[in-house]
C-alpha cells in the first residue's frame, strides 16, 4: 500500500500514474510521442486552482555555502567599529560552534549608504547598491542550529534532517513546467563540488521524483550529465533510437509489475526529457549568443570558465557566479519554474567557500565580489526585460557569522540571526525586522523571523496559502512549513 497518500487540500490532481505509464510505454518510440508524453507532466496540482491571484511565477534561490557574514556585508553594525579590539561582552553566556568568543571584531570593510534609502552596504557587495532599493532585507532572522549540513537543510527544505521535498520540488509540484523541453526545477552547483548534504537540498523525498531538481554545471564541458550518448565510433543514431525503444519496453513491463512506485515514472521521463533538452538545454546554457554588453553586465571573464582561480580571487569568483546568474535568466525566460543557484562547495582545502572560521577577507572578500556582480545584473537584467514583476530572488544562506572574532582575522558561526534578502515578484525594497546592535541576536528576540516566513512569504507571491499546500507522508500531512510560519506582509508591495 502506497503511503505517501495526497492531501485532499490537492486531491484528486494527480494522474493515476500506472495508467500514465502504460501510455507513455506506447508512444516513446516516436519523438511526437516524447513531446505529449511530457507535457502531461506539465499540470502542477495546483495548475488553474490558485489559492488566491499570483503576483509571481518563478523563483530563484542564491544560496551561499557556508555561512556568509552578515555583518560583513548587509547588516551594518557602528557598534563593532567603535568597539573593535576590546572584550566582546553582549550581557549572557555564549557557547559557539568550535571557539570561546573572542573580541569585538569590525570587520576589513568599509561600509556606505546606497539608494534613496540611503541603505548601509559593504564594500565587498556594492555593486548591489545600484539595485538596493529593490532589495527586502530581512535581518532579524534566527535559524535552528550552528550545524552546517542541518542549517544548510533547515533554509532548503524546511527541516533540519534529511527526507523532506526542497522547496524547489513543492513549486514544481505546485505549480507544474511552463516549458515540456526543460525541466521545471533546476539546480546551477558550484563548480568546484556540492554544498553540505549534497543532492539532499534539492530531493523531491516523498513527493513525485519528477520534481526532484535537476544539476547543471555551465561552462563545463559535460553540463548536463549523460545528455548525449559519448564519442564511439559504433554508436550510430538509428541503433541509438532502437536501444531507447527497446528499453522503453522493458520499462513499461518493469512499471505494470510495480504500481504505485513512481520512480521508474520519474526515469522515464528523464529519457524522454532528456531527447528534448538536447535541442532547448544546448540553447538555453550557450550564453555566446548573449550581446557583449549582456556578457559585461554579468562579469564573464575574457577567459571565459577557464579562468585562474588556483588562489581564490575576484576576477574567477565573478566569472563563475555571474555565468550561473546569466544561465540562470536564459532558464526562466524558457519557462523553468525555481532555479537554484550556488556559491561555495563543501568544506575542502584550499576553502572555497563562506565558512571564515580562519580568514574573513580571504574568503568572504572574493565570494562576495563576485556574488554582487552577479546578483546585481540579475535584477537589473531581468528589470530591463519586464521579468522581475514576476520573479522572485531570494538569497539566503544557512546562518550568519558573529560579531566578535575567532582567532583573529576570522568569525565562527552565527544561527541565533542572520540575514535574508528578497527581491521581486511583488516585493518592495527596504529593511524589515533588525538584529541588536552587535548583529548577535533579533533587536525584538519575541518578533523574530524564520525561514518558514520566508518560505510561506515565496509561496503566497506565487498564489499558494502555504497551510495548504500538503502531502501526507508516513500518516502525517506535511508542508514545506511544518507547522509553522506567517506571511511577511510588510515586504509585499
């Protein structure tokens, strides 16, 4: 017995995926066959039945790896330069991640006001200070935990352990594909390697595998893996279609002696995808066809993906985020629904990524540079396209870095708050809800904010009421909530 059962806040939207199957085993052999087949997925179970008018439909996550400052970058504390050097007191007993607090500790950087608003940024992202009155600010977030792989979950998927559907998979599931030749969920890597936990940020877990995301890696040679067949001198196209067709067969024999499991649906329709992506994908991640100004805007590097990082600097850290942001706008405009967008690996040497435990403007100073650049042409690339109304951006990161040193030039880890922006899809700009005047903890510790709210803000943009939006799983009805999580009401325009 299948139990991984709908709610009946969606039910009765899902396809009967046995009989799905016994079609889709009919009709592969033919290319028209692999277009229909696919655009039968295209229906999120919400499609046509929004809880209330969207004022977005697509979203972009930027997440930083690691833990990036908050008060290196977004959340300007005078405090810390009036106090740097001296005994870091806030008043209660501190236990951190792997130090003893050290002194108050201000930071490399400069910061200067921006926009009419007159927003404090860093020097590291002033770039974003051209586009900083789009920007929500949201500094009085707090997380769960100083854990890196817990954190890391908790911002992506809701929860702090592994087996809960991404927010990336409960949009697709949602809301469906806008485009039946590419994925609806996409996940850009850094180069370098997968982020704490891996493909766990971005599993479907108990929803359909089709909403899992799917990895690119532009500018390697091999973007998406396994999209054509590899070099051979015997594999020639027309047996190439005759072993697809033959393994469609056995898939389907496979698929009608297991109903109700949904994995080999979800192969299944990764081939048929797979034969259409090599037409949109190869289109969509060649940024060549991009106007050099465009190709400027975003920082790609005259070297292009090739360029030196064998020490961590500005010029490579540029190139390589603002190549996923540009990748990432061809991707929205072809109709993907949530693309996820990385910066930092897992903890390695040499380290790239935002986990300063050693070296603030080491790490931070490069990361953060290329970041901005590429964030900032984003939004004004997709502004001067009429697509920021309806996207949102959310950048995020699984929790902040304190004000008081950890050794001497580095900072350990912060979950008790930190900073998200927001921007786009009926967002206005501003800062909404403050850290204390260290950046240590909420300034209102009763009124903080959570990742749910950011999650129930995202899903309300896009027309969800997020207490709606359920799965039961195991005999409980699970949300990409919890059961928690409030409407930001005041960052909606």
């Amino acid at each position: 017995m299948n139990r991984n059962k709908r709610s009946t806040d969606i039910g009765g939207r899902e396809r009967d995926f046995l009989n799905r199957r016994a079609f889709l085993g009919t009709i592969a052999g033919s290319f028209s066959g692999l277009a229909l087949s696919d655009l039968l997925a295209r229906d999120g179970v919400l499609s046509g039945t929004l809880h209330h008018p969207p004022r977005a439909k697509r979203v972009v996550q930027l997440f930083m790896a690691g833990a990036a400052s908050h008060v290196d970058t977004f959340d300007h504390k005078p405090l810390l330069k009036k106090k740097d050097g001296t005994p870091w007191d806030p008043g209660e007993t501190v236990e951190l991640f792997q130090s003893t607090p050290g002194a108050c500790f201000a930071g490399p950087w400069g910061f200067r006001p921006y926009g009419q608003s007159g927003k404090m940024l860093s020097d590291i992202v002033a770039p974003l200070g051209e586009v900083v009155d789009e920007i929500a600010f949201v500094h009085n977030l707090v997380g769960k935990t100083g854990v890196h792989s817990q954190g890391t979950l908790l911002q992506t998927t809701g929860f702090t352990f592994p087996g809960f559907p991404s927010a990336g998979s409960w949009v697709s599931y949602a809301l469906g594909s806008e485009n039946e030749n590419l994925p609806s969920y996409v996940v850009l890597p850094d180069h370098r390697g997968f982020a704490s936990n891996g493909a766990k940020n971005w599993a479907n877990a108990f929803l359909p595998a089709r909403h899992q995301g799917t990895v690119i890696r532009p500018g390697s040679e091999t973007p998406v893996a396994d999209l054509f067949a590899p070099k051979s001198d015997f594999i020639r196209p027309e047996n190439d279609r005759a072993g697809l067709a033959a393994l469609s067969s056995l898939n389907s024999l496979h698929a009608a002696a297991r109903p109700g499991d949904d994995r080999l649906e979800a192969r299944v329709r990764s081939y048929e995808l797979a034969a259409a992506m090599q037409l949109s994908a190869t289109d969509a991640l060649d940024v060549s066809r991009e106007p050099s100004h465009i190709q400027k805007l975003y920082g790609l590097a005259p070297e292009g993906p090739g360029v030196d990082d064998t020490t961590i600097n500005e010029k490579a850290e540029t190139e390589f985020f603002g190549r996923k942001c540009l990748v990432a706008r061809r991707l929205l405009e072809r109709g993907v629904r949530f693309v996820q967008v990385w910066s930092g690996n897992d903890n390695g040497f040499p380290r790239r990524n935002w986990d300063s435990h050693e070296d603030v403007k080491r790490d931070h100073g490069p990361l953060a540079v290329g970041m901005a650049h590429g964030a900032s042409a984003l939004i004004k690339d997709l502004k001067q396209r009429g697509m920021l109304d309806d996207t949102i951006i959310l950048w995020t990161t699984e929790f902040g870095r304190m004000p008081c040193s950890q050794g001497s030039q580095g900072r350990d880890h912060n979950p008790f708050v930190f900073t998200n922006w927001l921007c786009g899809g009926g967002i206005k700009g501003g800062t909404f809800g403050e850290s204390d005047e260290w950046g240590f903890r909420p300034a209102d510790r009763t009124h903080a904010s959570s990742v749910y709210d950011i999650h129930a803000t995202i899903l309300h943009q896009l027309g969800i009421d997020h207490t709606k939006l359920s799965v039961r799983n195991n005999g409980i009805d699970r949300r990409l909530t919890d059961v928690h999580g409030h409407v930001l009401r005041e960052v909606i325009g």
